[in-house]
C-alpha cells in the first residue's frame, strides 16, 4: 500500500492531497428519522405477522414461523452473495425486509380478501373470488406494494443506487420479507399438507417472489444508470409490469391439476432462476470491470497503487488481503482492510456515475474527497497495525 503527498494536474476531478480533511456534516435529524421510519415499519410487520398469527392460530403459527426461517436464510444468504461487490448499508436492507413483511403483506391481505368476497358475492360462486384474487389482485396489489418499498430506497439511496445489481438487491430483501410473513400463513394453514407445502414453498420455490419482484428492481437500476434523469417514469412501469404478468402466470399454474404444475414449473420457473443467476454472474464481472477501470485512473495519479487496483477488481484477493491483515496485525487491521476496500469500491461506483452524467459534480466532488481521505487512513490504520 502506498500513500501519495502530492496529486499532479491530471488528478481525478476534485481529488485533493491525501492530509486534506474534509468537514464533518451534521446528519443527526436524518439519522433520527432513518430510525423512527425503520421503527414504524417494524411495527407495521410484528402487526402483519400478529394479523397472520390470528388467522391461523398461535400453535400452528409459530410452527409455521419456524419453518419460513428456512426460505428467508436461503434468499437472504442469495443476496448477501449477490451483494458481495458493495454491500448495501444493514439499515437499508432491514428497512426493505421490513417493507415487505409488514407494509406489503397487510396491503396485500386487505385489498385480496376484500376483493376475493366481492367477487364472489357478484357471482355468487367462491371459486370465482378465489381465481379473481389469485390471478388477478395478488399479482398486481402485491407487485406494486413490494415496488414501492423498492421505490422508497430508489429515492432515499438515489446518491448510492448505482445499478442493476443495487436494484436486484433491494427488491430481493423486500420480497425476502413478504414471503416470510406469506409462508407462516401458508404453513399455518396447511394441516395435514404441511410438509408437502414447505417442499413446495419452501424448498423448491423459495425464490418465486425475488424473480418476481426483481423486475421491478431491475428497471430501477436501469433507470439508475441512465442519462435521463427521468428515465424511472417510464422503466418503473414496464418492470413492475413484469412482474405482475410473472407473478399472474405463476399463480395462475396453481388453479391447474398437479402434473400441469409440475410441467409449468420445469419448463418456465426453473429456466427464468437459471436465467437470474447467469445475470447476476455477468453484472459481478461487469462490476469487476469497473472497479478495475475507475481505480486505474486514480493510480495514474498516485492515489493507489497498481497492486492494490489488482486486489480491489478480484473478490479473490480481497479475501486473500484481508486475511494477512488480520494475521498482520490483528481484527483492527482486518476491519481496517474491509473499510478501505467498501471505500475504495464506491469511489469507482460514483465514479462511473458521474463519468456518465448521473452525479452532481459538486456533491460529487465532496464525495470523492471524503472516500478517498477515508481511504488514506484505512490504509495508515492496517500498515501501523501490521507494523505493530
């Protein structure tokens, strides 16, 4: 690791010496709100999930809460891998989970009963309700009520949403959360079915909300990385129109007999998850790439050195540098390491907005000063540790 004293004339756009400290912004009002909005969320899920509970009885509730632990581990440690490049503020990411196990469910669970006794009060047949709510209300109320909590953090993080991985990220957390607080009420109310249906839900599909959702994540990293300032207005609709058809498909298959299922889930589901994970392998190269190209430029000028870019464009060696500076100088120089990696991999996220016009350059600017400050003590932090 090296630190540079001086930066030539050719320096990155507003990079300073490396003593240079920026002033410290006041952020306690926003921190204090960040905080009451998660608490209010949290709320709104303990009362989705008391509301399911109540419906299907606290016995088999907290059986089915048990098994929904099951799914949620298996996406969320999907996501954490998904995430592994940058990964998003913990705050962020309980919000979107939250988002989805309360504010979604409880919208969702309102306007589908209500429109499953409407309909069926109209026609006088409930196996109408059940085929309206289903195909038709699920996929729109529950996709555009888990888009909003995607939406939410698009506007809140719209300085840090970088792209599509970010997008991906933030709408599997939110469905993560929705199909928690679905599965208990699913569990709950299975009976003698019960371990069919966790095979079902919980073993063979535990992704089906995250693909659905993940549209409307998409279109929000799209809209994210584009030129147009207003490009969200018009990518929102068509990912959340995505998922609603997704969603409609796949909900539709579960009103046909059980071969037809298994047939439509081997054929579509199966493909589109395969399909998914390809994607998110070809946005973490895209993401390497990147790094690689954004941090060069502040090796040129002395702001790393050519190893250290090596070591930030590969996961391989991050871990590999992470695990001689703790060896070296113990968990301060390995924490150490961890910060100056997150620092470093932001600066070339935000680079590479404003390099495509998506950043105010004056914000930009203090940004760029502050990571790379912060990466000249993260850097003094593992080599006085190593040294020691």
């Amino acid at each position: 690791m090296t630190s540079p004293s001086t930066v030539r004339p050719d320096s990155p756009p507003g990079a300073l010496p490396a003593q240079w400290v920026p002033p410290r912004r006041g952020t306690g009002a926003r921190d204090v709100l960040a905080l009451l909005a998660v608490v209010l969320i949290a709320v709104a899920a303990l009362g989705a999930v008391a509301l399911v509970l109540l419906q299907v009885g606290v016995g088999a509730g907290v059986v089915g809460t048990l098994l929904a632990v099951v799914p949620l581990t298996v996406v969320l440690l999907g996501i954490r891998w998904l995430d592994r490049w940058e990964p998003e503020p913990r705050g962020a990411l309980v919000f979107g989970l939250l988002w989805g196990a309360g504010i979604s469910v409880l919208v969702s669970l309102v306007v589908n009963d209500l429109t499953l006794y409407t309909v069926a009060q109209l026609t006088g047949d409930i196996d109408a309700g059940v085929a309206a709510a289903t195909v038709v209300s699920a996929p729109i109320v529950e996709e555009v009520a888990k888009g909003a909590g995607v939406l939410v953090l698009f506007l809140a993080r719209r300085r840090y949403f970088d792209g599509v991985v970010d997008g991906l990220v933030y709408a599997g957390v939110v469905a993560a959360g929705f199909a928690f607080t679905e599965n208990i009420l699913y569990f709950g109310r299975a009976g003698e079915m019960l371990a069919e249906t966790f095979v079902l839900r919980g073993l063979a599909t535990p992704f089906a909300h995250l693909l659905f959702t993940a549209c409307t994540g998409a279109a929000l990293g799209l809209a994210a990385r584009s030129r147009n300032r207003y490009a969200a207005w018009w990518l929102l609709p068509l990912g959340l129109l995505g998922a609603i058809v997704g969603h409609g498909l796949w909900n539709a298959t579960s009103l046909v007999a059980g071969a037809a299922y298994l047939a439509v889930f081997a054929v579509v589901q199966v493909p589109l998850f395969g399909g998914v994970v390809g994607l998110a392998f070809w946005l973490g190269r895209q993401e390497s790439a990147v790094i690689r190209h954004r941090l060069s430029e502040y090796a040129q000028v002395g702001w790393l050195a050519p190893h250290e870019v090596d070591m930030l464009a590969s996961l391989q060696r991050r871990r590999t540098a992470v695990g001689w500076a703790t060896r070296a100088g113990g968990r301060p120089a390995g924490d150490a390491m961890r910060r100056f990696q997150r620092d470093a991999t932001t600066l070339a996220f935000q680079r590479q907005q404003a390099a495509i016009g998506r950043a105010d350059l004056r914000r930009h600017a203090e940004s760029e000063r502050e990571l790379l400050t912060a990466m000249t003590t993260d850097r003094h932090q593992v080599l006085t540790a190593a040294a020691g």
